[in-house]
C-alpha cells in the first residue's frame, strides 16, 4: 500500500496534466492509463481521509493549543459577580467565596456603613500592585520589615466626577534594602504585570515612587 501510494504522487507531481489527457506532455505518448490516474486519485485520498487525518490523529492536535480547530487559545477568560441591595445605598456584592459590601456617605443619602464604590478603584490598583511586588521581591531574595501603600488620586468636579489622576507611594522598611532591586520590582510591576494599572493607565495618569525606611 505505502509503495503504491508513493508512486501514485510521483505520477501526479511528476505530471499534473495526465490528470485530464493521460499523455505526456513532453513528447505525446501514451504515460499511464486514464482508469491508473483516477485510481491513483482515488488512493491517495482515501490514504489523507483514513491515515493522515484518522481519529487518532485529530484527538492529538486538539490537545495542543493552535492546533486543533477546538482550541481555546485566544479567547478571553470570563468572571462574574453578583450584588445585592441591602437597603437606603448599601450594597453587598459577591467576589468569588467573599463579600464587599459598599455603601454611600451620610452626605449623599447613605450610610457610610462601608466603603465608596469609587473609592474602591484604589484599593484593585494597590491590592493588584502590591501582589506583584512581593511576589518579585521574594523571587529576588530581597526581605523587608514592612510594606505599604498610599495612593493619592484627583477627581474631576464634573457630573459624572472621574478619577483623572493616581500617584502610588510605596512605603518599604528594612535595613541595608537595596534600592535599585525594589524599584526593578515596581517597574516590573507597573510596566508588565499589573492589569489593574494597565487598565487604568488608558484612562488616567498612573504615577509611581519609593520611600525607605531604615
């Protein structure tokens, strides 16, 4: 069979037009009987139909991504919460396995039972950030005493008001840290893993510095 198959496509390679006519083209005689082409065809697909793309086959390219037709590279990742009203502008939201509950100040009818939902922004660009940072840091063997965050932000006084600005303070302390390591890991952080600043920086201005304490 496989000696067969290869003769097969040498005839068709070697002469694509005895396909139609059964002759050579180069000097008109006779190459190979028409029924010899149309079975040639005929093997060599059913050779591609039950050999090439059998079952087998198919099921190990779908395992490798770019691949097989079902792959799932490229699509995006989905996530969902879901958030409860509880009452006057307080809300309960589902994250995963935990709750974060909102509300609004007293000044804007609410009562400021729990944080501002605007306000929370901050608090997904620190949270997001600071895993980053220690998880860099560790990688470096670089130990510190403590870490911490502020972040000051600007509001524009329009309706809707929006965040137009962030700065980032990173706070670290521990003795003989070696500055140039920690800012490698805020830059890091800042211009390669932090989605949270990545989105926000096509909205806003996201400014960063470090501070060291002995």
């Amino acid at each position: 069979m496989a000696a067969f198959v290869i003769c097969s496509i040498s005839i068709l390679f070697r002469c694509p037009e005895a396909l139609e006519t059964g002759y050579s083209p180069r000097d008109g005689n006779l190459l190979v009987p028409q029924n010899y082409i149309s079975l040639a065809v005929t093997v060599f697909r059913s050779f591609l139909e039950n050999v090439y793309y059998s079952p087998a086959r198919a099921t190990e390219a779908e395992s490798y991504p770019g691949i097989g037709e079902s792959t799932s590279k490229g699509e995006a990742m989905k996530s969902s919460i879901t958030c409860k009203w509880q009452g006057k502008l307080a809300f309960s939201s589902r994250v995963g396995d935990h709750e974060v509950r909102t509300d609004a100040s007293a000044a804007h009818g609410g009562d400021n039972s729990a944080a501002s939902p605007k306000m929370l922004m901050m608090v997904a660009l620190a949270g997001c950030t600071g895993v980053d940072v220690v998880a860099i840091l560790k990688k470096m063997r670089i130990e510190v005493d403590d870490f911490a965050m502020t972040i000051e932000s600007e509001l524009t006084d329009e309706v809707p008001a929006v965040y137009s600005a962030m700065h980032l303070i990173y706070e670290f302390a521990g003795a003989g840290l070696d500055r140039e390591k920690l800012r490698k890991a805020v830059e890091l952080s800042q211009d390669k893993y932090c989605g949270v600043s990545a989105m926000y920086r096509k909205i806003m201005a996201i400014t960063w510095e470090i501070r060291v304490r002995e």
